[in-house]
C-alpha cells in the first residue's frame, strides 16, 4: 500500500506559478513510476505528466510541455508538479498516482483571468 498527498493548490492569477507537491507514505513510492493527472468540472480525468522511479524519464501533456515540471525526491518520498505560465484552463482538481493504483486525494488549483 502506498498512501499519497498532494498539497500545494490554491488560487492564482493567469500567467502565475504554483508548485504542487504529494508526499507518499508507506510502501516507498520510488518503486513507482510517478503520475499527475487533472480533472476539471464536467471533464473527465486527464493525464498531465509522468517521471520514472529513478527520476530521469520525464513526459507531458501537450496542453502542458514547457510550463509544467514533474520532478522527485525519492529520499522525500515526494513527487513534486511545478506549473508555471498558468492559463484558466488549466482550473483543476489536480492527482498524484503511484503505478497508476494507489491515488491522493486530489488538490484544487484555481487559475483566475
């Protein structure tokens, strides 16, 4: 069992930056390969960015590539999401997964206009 959560969420002008955190307890996450994902109001779930247990392979959305940074700290236990040049669009409850079966609880990221 791996227990996950994310923190870091809030409400932020358009063209502002957040870093979004999720701290995992339990069975070590860096086992896992490490995801975000994001649902808006009305949408369903979607993919935002994914690193490798050992941190070296990074993808991303396309909605987010060259904004958005996953990163980890497998000392922590932590997998870090640094969003930065936010748009309105990207108004979200934002998850971390671990191996795509254990998930957070999620966190609100707001993006006013």
């Amino acid at each position: 069992q791996v227990q996950l959560v994310e923190s870091g969420g809030g409400l932020v002008q358009a063209g502002g930056s957040l870093r979004l955190s999720c701290a995992a307890s339990g069975r070590t996450s860096s086992r896992y390969a490490m995801d975000w994902f994001r649902q808006a109001p009305g949408k369903e779930r979607e993919f935002v960015a994914r690193i490798s247990r050992s941190g070296g392979s990074t993808n991303y959305a396309d909605s987010v590539k060259g904004r958005f940074t996953i990163s980890r700290d497998n000392a922590k236990n932590t997998v870090y999401l640094q969003m930065n040049s936010l748009k309105p669009e990207d108004t979200a409850v934002y998850y971390c997964a671990a191996g795509g079966v254990f998930w957070g609880q999620g966190t609100q990221v707001t993006v006013s206009s």
